[in-house]
C-alpha cells in the first residue's frame, strides 16, 4: 500500500473536513479508501521529540488527530447517532482499517510510547474500536488481547502496562453496562485471568516491607486498583459460573492489600486502596463510573459472600494485630495546598477506614451467629480500637463522653455513608441483644459503651436535621442512599422497645441542659450546615397542599393532625403549656422559643418529626406522586405514634 512520503498540514486539513463532515453526521467528500489510508498514515507516524525535530509538531498533531477521529468514528457507529444512508461509508472505512490494513497492530504499538498523551489517546482509540469489534461481530480482536495479555505477564510499571491496564478497564467498564453482554463479558475476563493474576502477585507485597511506589509505579498500582473494581463488580453479572481469580483479588490477597496500606509511603495509594475495599465491603463497586446499580441485577451468590467474609475476617485480623495504629491519616488540605495547624483530619480517609471495620464486624457476627457462636465481646474490643483510633488523631478536637455520637461525627458530612454506618451499627446491636443474657437495659448500656446503640444514633440524626421532616423525605425518595433500608428496619426494632428510645431520648435532653450551661464539653452534634436555625435546606417544598398548616415560632410548618396530637400530649402534662397555645399567644418570638424548647422534649419533637413524615407521605401517596408503594413504611409509622400516645409520662 502506497503511503504519503511526508505527511503534513494538507493531510491534517482533509482530515479536519471528514472530522466536520462526521459531526455534521454526512459522508466525507473523500472517498473510503482515500479516508482509510489518512488515518492508518496518520496513525503510523513515528512519534517525533518534539523539542528538537523540525516539524515535529506538525507529526505529533497528524498523530494525535488521527487517533481522535478514530475514536469518533467508533463512537458514533456504535452510539447508531448517525443516519442509516451515512452509517455505510464511515462503516466500509472501519472494515479497511481492521481488516486488510491491520490498524490494531499500529495502534497498540503506540501503547508503549514515552510521549503519556499519545499513549493515551492509543489507549482510548482501541478501548472503543475493541468494543465496536465486539458490537460487529461478537468477538475480541486478537491482536489487542495478545498485547495486553504479554504486557499483564511481563511488562515492568510504565506506559505500555498502563495503556493495557486502563484499555482493558474501559472496555470491562462499557460491557458491564450491557447486561446483555454477560456471555461476552465473561469471556473477556476469562482471556485476562491468568495474567492478571501474576500481574497482582508482581505487585502486590507478601511480606512487610516498605513500599515505594515513586515514579511509574504509583499511576501503574492505582491503574490496577481501577481495574481490580470493574473486575469484581463482573462477579456480579458473570455470577457463580466462572468464580474466576481475577474476580476475587481484593478478597483473595487483602492480606496483601492492608499490608501495602501499612507499608506504603505514598498516602494517595493507601486512600485508594481502602475506598476500594470499603466499596467491595459495601457492595458499591463502581459508584464513581455509575456502576453502582450493577449489583442489582442479580442476587449476591455464595462465592462472593463468602469472599467478603473472609475480607472482613483479613481486615479484624489486622485490627487485632494493632494494624490501626501503623495507619497516619493527614490533615485536611485544599486544591494542592499545605496542611495548616488546626485543620480535621481527612474526613474521607476517616470514613474508608471507619465503614471497613463497621462493616467487617458486622459480617463477623452474621457469619457466627449462622455457625451458633458468640463473637460480641471480639466485636466488642474491635470497635474499641476503632473509637480509640478516632480519640488519638483528635477527630473530633473535643472530648467525645459518649461513643454513639462517632457515627454522627464521622459521617454527618456524607449522607450515603452516614446510613451506610446506621445500617451496619443495627445488626451488630440485635447480635449483642440476641447472644448476652441481660435485661434491656443492660444491653442498651453495653451498647452505648460499644458505640452502637441504634436509638441514639437515631435521635442524634434527627437532632443534626434540627427535627425537619422535609429532609427525611428527601432521604426516602432519593436513591442515593440506603435510608429506606436502615429506616424500615429500625423502626421494626422501635415498636419493640420503646422503653429504649424514651432512654436515648431523655439521655438527650440531659446532655442539651449541661451544654447550655457548659458543663460538658464535646459529644453534641450540631445541626447540617444550613440547617442550624432548625430550618433545614430542601431538595423539594413538599409542604405546599391544600390541607391548612400552622406555623411554629422557629418557622416550621404543622399540620393540623400534628398540633392535635401535641395538644393532647401537652393536656396529660397539666403543668406545661401546649405548642398550639405558644402559637396562639401574643409572645415575642425567642420567648416562644424558649416555651416551645421547654414544653417539648427530645422524644416529642422526635414522634412529632416522624408524624409530619407520615402526613407528607400519605398525601403524596394519595395525589400519586410518591415514587414507590409506602403502605409498609406509613404502618410502622403509624404504630410509633400509638406506642408515643401510650406511653407513660416522664
């Protein structure tokens, strides 16, 4: 085949015609074979040194142009964004490429060039011609598997690794996607199972040394970690059939991995590698790439369960081997700035870290309580290695009297992991409940030792939404969090111990008397920002309805059924006044306030919180505006409410 001698700006400029041409969604002026030996010219430079070569500019543009129309012309066959009567010229001009000219050939070639940006864009020219291949004809181009496959076996840390590592990333990516890909996709992970497999052994330490992972090796180690992701969250859709090693890496050789948290001197690499198992843990593999609903298209097998186990069993194994106090966390810093003295802790690491342990107890005890064992007191001292960990980085810059109030300091910044950290903290308490002998009581005490009493974590989550119901609601529709999961499965647990709730409730009003007067510093949790006057922020006005509302003194909206319901509560107390009288009275507002404050403890403002719930629910519910069925939800809601009326008054 005959190619142009010297290729340059005439070859750039008709290249630049079919680019316009494409988005413009025409056929090029050119003919096919005219356009197909532009590119495979331009994709065969030589990449020039640009600093020293006359001309090299110009080559290195005619390459790096070639590579990015490639990309588009797979883009938008595959997207079908082009017109069936255009569809046909720029697809005969892929079927030059591949198949007579061999362009998979040139363009991995180009993985191993020193210049990062054309490697790269060879990367991400193959990841999408590969995953055209595939919508065509339904296999992986050999040339690309072969290349990635001898890179993964013996290339050291450098570009060529990295360009096969991030290519095969993003085209496991694209087909996880696709769940009618499964077949396909499973067969790609096959291909890469043995050599990704020594790739993990090669750069993953087995035994304690320090780790430096300078130059190459940090890109290169984060690479894998992105890919390690992808290919566990493929567990999910393969399912159980395959059960390959790559798969379970994080699971497998988590020794490995918590080791290089401990050993390694770069603190990027150490964040990454604890938010990967924090993802893998929680079920969230792919939440940055909106992967995240990929483990819903089929139930978790036994495989994988039991390779989260057996992370969970790696990672309290290292808790117990004093793994926590080998981990620096460094202070909080902006956009590339310094530390400065004063800064928290880095609040992500914190979570990472924290959500780990949470999560592995939990396991820890289900997996027991399915073999008949009694593993509280070791979840017991775990935690407490956890809550020391905290109290020894100074989380919290105060003195933290109650270890219910972690969870709240930890995650109040975070909606998703806050819930994430309510739901694992229940089920480590009904295993407290269901394995000690104790009365009620002394549970909830040993509970609040332990940090894990869920009532209080309750309370003090309404306590930081200053009570609005609105923001619970924003919770229940939202899909970003597991709020309905946790919120369902607490308030089964309340309507059997309301005696405890009433307990955290009180415990509350006892520790907002000693902070107003100061005598107990740390341990209160202060409203979300925005939300300190009790007047939370909203996604979404839901109070607009053509049911009558009255106004509190501090701007809060009751409804009539609440009032009613605050009214008769305030009647059996005989000595208080009723919130509906402070309304109806001729007061200033902060002397409103302050009666509201003193008319209406924690556990009433609580119940009244949860019935304005159940009142914007049922409303939406019967307009149809409500995204699912609430009726379970509004129930349970309900039986609260009964269990507040009759209860006896403290």
């Amino acid at each position: 085949m005959d190619l142009p001698e010297s290729p340059g700006p005439s070859s750039i400029r008709e290249l630049s015609h079919c680019y316009r041409a494409l988005l413009g969604g025409i056929c090029p002026k050119l003919s096919g074979g005219e356009v197909a030996r532009l590119l495979f010219s331009g994709v065969c430079g030589q990449v020039p040194e640009r600093d020293t070569q006359e001309g090299a500019e110009t080559a290195w543009e005619l390459i790096a142009f070639s590579l990015t129309l490639l990309r588009k012309i797979c883009c938008g066959l595959s997207a079908q964004s082009l017109d069936g009567a255009v569809r046909g010229p720029w697809r005969d001009i892929l079927s030059l490429l591949f198949d007579p000219m061999d362009l998979m050939s040139q363009l991995v070639l180009h993985f191993q060039s020193e210049d990062q940006v054309i490697s790269h864009l060879a990367a991400k020219s193959a990841s999408v011609c590969v995953l055209y291949l595939i919508s065509t004809s339904g296999t992986v181009n050999p040339v690309w598997q072969k290349q990635c496959v001898q890179a993964f076996s013996s290339s050291p840390p450098g570009p060529e690794l990295d360009a096969c590592l991030w290519s095969l990333t993003e085209v496991v990516k694209k087909l996880l996607k696709q769940s009618h890909q499964a077949v396909l996709l499973a067969e790609v992970v096959a291909a890469f199972d043995c050599s990704l497999t020594a790739l993990c052994s090669k750069l993953l330490p087995e035994e304690r040394t320090e780790v430096d992972f300078s130059g190459s090796w940090r890109t290169t180690f984060c690479l894998l970690l992105d890919l390690l992701e992808v290919l566990t969250a493929s567990g999910f859709i393969c399912g159980a059939g395959l059960n390959l090693r790559s798969q379970r890496i994080p699971a497998v050789q988590s020794a490995a991995l918590l080791m290089t948290v401990s050993c390694c001197s770069d603190y990027f690499v150490k964040k990454r590698i604890l938010l990967l198992l924090k993802r893998v843990l929680l079920q969230k593999l792919g939440e940055d790439w909106s992967l995240e609903g990929v483990a819903l298209y089929v139930r978790e097998h036994k495989d994988l369960r039991a390779d989260r186990c057996v992370l969970a069993q790696c990672v309290l194994q290292a808790v117990a081997a004093d793994w926590l106090q080998s981990l620096q966390v460094e202070r909080a810093v902006f956009f590339g700035g310094r530390e400065k003295e004063g800064l928290k802790p880095d609040g992500s690491m914190l979570r990472a870290v924290s959500l780990v342990l949470l999560k592995s107890v939990e396991l820890h005890l289900q997996t027991a309580a399915a073999a008949g064992v009694d593993r509280t007191s070791e979840a017991d001292s775990y935690l407490q290695s956890l809550w020391s960990w905290l109290r020894r980085l100074d989380v919290s810059q105060t003195e933290v009297s109650h270890s219910c109030s972690w969870i709240s300091l930890l995650f109040g910044e975070q909606d998703d992991d806050l819930m994430e950290a309510a739901s694992a903290s229940l089920p480590i308490f009904l295993s407290y409940r269901r394995c000690s002998g104790w009365d009620g009581y002394s549970v909830l005490e040993a509970a609040c030792a332990s940090g894990c009493n869920p009532h209080c974590h309750f309370v003090l989550l309404l306590q930081s939404l200053s009570f609005d119901h609105s923001i619970l609601l924003d919770f229940l529709i939202s899909s970003e969090t597991c709020f309905l999961e946790y919120f369902v499965r607490y308030l089964k647990y309340l309507r059997e111990d309301w005696q405890g709730f009433a307990a955290a409730c009180s415990h509350r009003n006892v520790k907002r008397l000693a902070d107003a007067h100061g005598s107990e510093p740390g341990g209160s949790v202060p409203p979300l920002e925005g939300s300190s006057s009790g007047i939370g922020l909203r996604l979404v006005e839901y109070d607009s309805s053509d049911e009558s509302n009255e106004e509190t003194s501090d701007g809060h909206k009751q409804s009539q059924t609440t009032v009613a319901l605050m009214t008769d509560r305030s009647s059996k107390l005989k000595t208080k006044p009723s919130l509906s009288v402070i309304q109806s009275e001729k007061v200033c507002p902060t002397a409103a306030a302050v009666l509201e404050e003193e008319t209406l403890n924690v556990l009433d403002r609580a119940v009244f919180c949860l019935s304005e719930l159940r009142q914007v629910v049922t409303r939406l519910q019967t307009k149809q505006l409500f995204p699912y069925n609430p009726s379970s939800l509004l129930k349970l809601l309900t039986q609260v409410e009964n269990c507040y009326q009759r209860s006896p008054l403290s």
